[in-house]
C-alpha cells in the first residue's frame, strides 16, 4: 500500500532541520563538549560516565530522520518494515536513556531542586508522556512511516529539552557552546510538526491500520 506523502517543500524543510539536528552531534554542546565527545566519554576533567552517555546518544537520531526524509524525497517506498523495527528500537532505547538520566533529578541527587529540578522532569518526561498517549490513541489513524517519524522526534526533543534546562547556565563564546544554540532554534519547528501531525491524524477519515 503506497503511503501518502507530506508536501515536497514541507519534506525539504524538515530534511534541513533534521541535518542541522545531525550537525549538533559533532558540535560543541557546553564546555567545548560534543554529543559525540560525551557517548565517548570524553569529558572535560575526565568524568565522563553512563550518564553522560545517555544524554549523548538520542542526538544520534537525527541520521534516521535525514533516511526517512530523503526516502520521502527520492524513494517509491518511504520505509520497510525492517527498517521501522529498528527505528522503534532505537526510539525504545532513546526513551529509556532519557528516563535514566532524569532519574537523578528525580530522587534530588543531581543538586537541584524547586523550579529547575520539576522543569527537568517535566519537559524530558512530559514530552514522552503526553506523545506516548496520543500515538496509542491516533496510531490507528497514521500511517507507518508517520508513526516512526513521531517516535524519532519525541525521542530527540524529550532529551533535547532536557540537555537545554541543564546546560542553560554553560558560559563560555559561541564556538565552545555553538550546539547548544542551534539546538534551541530547532527544537520549536521539530515540535511543531509532532503537533502537525497529530492535529493530520485527528483529521484523518477512519480505516484500517497498515501492518507496521
């Protein structure tokens, strides 16, 4: 069954963001500290550890989000079923990963508490909460490669927003900090587009679902 596609220019926007995502990767989050540097524990005074780790790898999937888009844009299939099996068993981890790392917010190890401590756990949990419910709802009414896609995104943004609350008082020039603020930027058309797509599936007529 062929699935319906987003607009071209709707897909080649998304295709930039999900590059600038990817490009954050290798970037300098805080303390001249990339995602990369933290999944290979190399951080500043060597402390790296599994937390680190964790809050490096989910930025990792924005390379499936570029292979969805591009699919999207060159392919007559946009995705097998192979290929969304791993994906939702790299969303499964991701969101596993996130749980862990908040879990020192969660049990006041982390040396935060009031306003920083709840916001912490309320983008990075919420985010997970409040899309995990409206995708049992609505997955009826999505199509596959549609319900990949919200799980990448919800995976990225949940520990995306959780990295922005914690590093938001990193100092330093924009070259030691330099994807901090290009994620900041993205992070708000990656959501709105969850939320577009959800408000698609309200909208969608009732029907059968495509085996996943």
């Amino acid at each position: 069954m062929e699935e319906e596609r987003t607009p071209k220019l709707l897909n080649v926007i998304a295709l930039l963001i999900s590059m600038l995502a990817a490009a954050v990767a290798f970037l300098p989050f805080a303390f001249d500290t990339s995602p990369l540097d933290a999944v290979m524990l190399r951080v500043p005074g060597n402390q790296g550890n599994w937390w680190h780790a964790l809050v490096g790898a989910p930025f990792f999937l924005a390379f499936p989000m570029i292979w969805l888009r591009l699919r999207s844009l060159f392919s007559k299939q946009l995705s097998t079923s192979a290929e969304r099996r791993v994906i939702w068993i790299l969303v499964g981890l991701s969101i596993c990963g996130t749980i862990l790392v908040e879990m020192p917010f969660l049990l006041h190890l982390a040396g935060t508490r009031g306003w920083p401590s709840l916001s912490i756990l309320s983008l990075g949990l919420g985010i997970v909460i409040v899309s995990a419910l409206l995708l049992s709802q609505r997955r009826r009414d999505m199509l596959p490669t549609c319900a990949c896609l919200v799980g990448l995104i919800t995976a990225y943004l949940a520990n995306a927003a959780l990295c922005l609350v914690v590093y938001a008082g990193a100092s330093g020039p924009f070259q030691s900090r330099s994807g901090w603020l290009i994620t900041m930027v993205i992070v708000w058309p990656m959501a709105l587009e969850l939320v577009w797509i959800f408000i698609q599936s309200f909208k969608a007529k009732p029907s059968f679902a495509v085996p996943a």
